[in-house]
C-alpha cells in the first residue's frame, strides 16, 4: 500500500527520504566493519546474546510449566470423576496419551526424564540413605 505524505510536510518529507535512506545504509555498513574490526565488541555482542538467551529459556521454561500444570489439572479433574480411586493401567495410558497430544513431544520427553529422574533418584526403603 502507497502512503501519500500530506500538506503541509508532503514535499520535504519525499525530499529527504533519498538522503534518510543513504544515511541507514551507511550506518549499518559502519556498524558491520566496527563489529568485524573489534573482538572486543564481538565478545560484548556474544554475551549480550547469550543473557537474552537465557531470558528466553526462562521465559519458555515458565509457559511450559503453566502448560503441563493446565493439562495436570485437566487430567486431575477426568480422573477424580472417575467411581473409584484406583487407577487402571488402560485409565492411566489414556491420561498419558490425552498428555501427549495435548502438547509437545519433546516437551513430553523432557518432563517424563526429569521425574523419572526424580523418581529414581530418592530411596526406594525407608532404611536407605
């Protein structure tokens, strides 16, 4: 869509745009040659990268786990309906299955390896240490 620069700035507007357009170009080539000429500035780039990064992580970490505790919930609330307590192993593969397709695979597998990590992890007897 053509945008048409109204009076009263409409003709000095499309005057400079020639000039603007030169002077990001030029500014963006000055910047690549800077950045290729200081590691300095290379290492502060990386590390700058690296931290937001890391934000992100946390951030995706953090939806994941609002992710898994709506769909525990959801899982939670199908089984409390059920007449009894106990769950079946044909009752438990379909919350596992109804998990699945509700979200990621990786994100499954992830989860799966931690609490089986977890699971593992602690004693089996109480006279363990």
């Amino acid at each position: 869509m053509l945008q048409y620069p109204y009076p009263p700035f409409g003709l000095p507007t499309i005057c400079y745009v020639g000039l603007a357009s030169y002077l990001v170009l030029v500014g963006v080539y000055s910047a690549a040659l800077s950045v290729a000429r200081d590691s300095e500035l290379r290492k502060e780039f990386y590390n700058t990268a690296r931290s937001q990064l890391d934000l992100l992580k946390t951030i995706g970490v953090t939806e994941m786990e609002k992710q898994l505790m709506k769909t525990y919930k959801s899982v939670d609330k199908r089984t409390r309906s059920l007449d009894d307590n106990r769950f079946e192993k044909d009752d438990m593969r379909d919350a596992l299955h109804g998990l699945v397709d509700e979200m990621d695979k990786e994100q499954v597998t992830e989860i799966l390896h931690d609490v089986l990590t977890e699971l593992y992890a602690k004693p089996r007897f109480k006279g363990q240490l």
